[in-house]
C-alpha cells in the first residue's frame, strides 16, 4: 500500500490545492500574471488544468490564493 493510498479524500484535495499554489508561485514568478497560463501551473505541478479548475474559478482566484 502506498502513502496516497492512506490518505482521505480531503487531504488528497488539500495536498493538490497546495501543489497548485506552489507551482503557481513559482509560474507567476517565471513569466508573470499576464505570461502565465493555467496549464502551465497545472503542468508545473503535476496535474490537469481540470485540478486547477476544480480548486479555483480562474487564474485570478489562483493567483489571489498565493496571498492567502
């Protein structure tokens, strides 16, 4: 059995919205707000624009979330 498989379902979710926020970070960091796409955050981090998508609206609600 692996360590994800031992994790619930919320903390899956929180361990992909913080995998996001990272790789964000480090997007808006690269290119800037306006050069940075939604999938290149989700590829950065290792998931689909869907995972992005289903933890933020949009970019801004992604990049607003770093401030958090």
């Amino acid at each position: 059995m692996t360590a994800n498989a031992t994790l619930t379902r919320p903390e899956k979710q929180a361990r992909t919205r913080a995998r996001l926020i990272d790789a964000a970070l480090r997007v808006f960091g690269r290119r800037g707000y306006r050069q940075a796409t939604v999938e290149e955050i989700a590829t950065e981090a290792g998931h689909t624009t869907g995972a992005v998508y289903s933890n933020f609206a949009n970019k801004e609600e992604l990049f607003l979330a770093l401030a958090d």
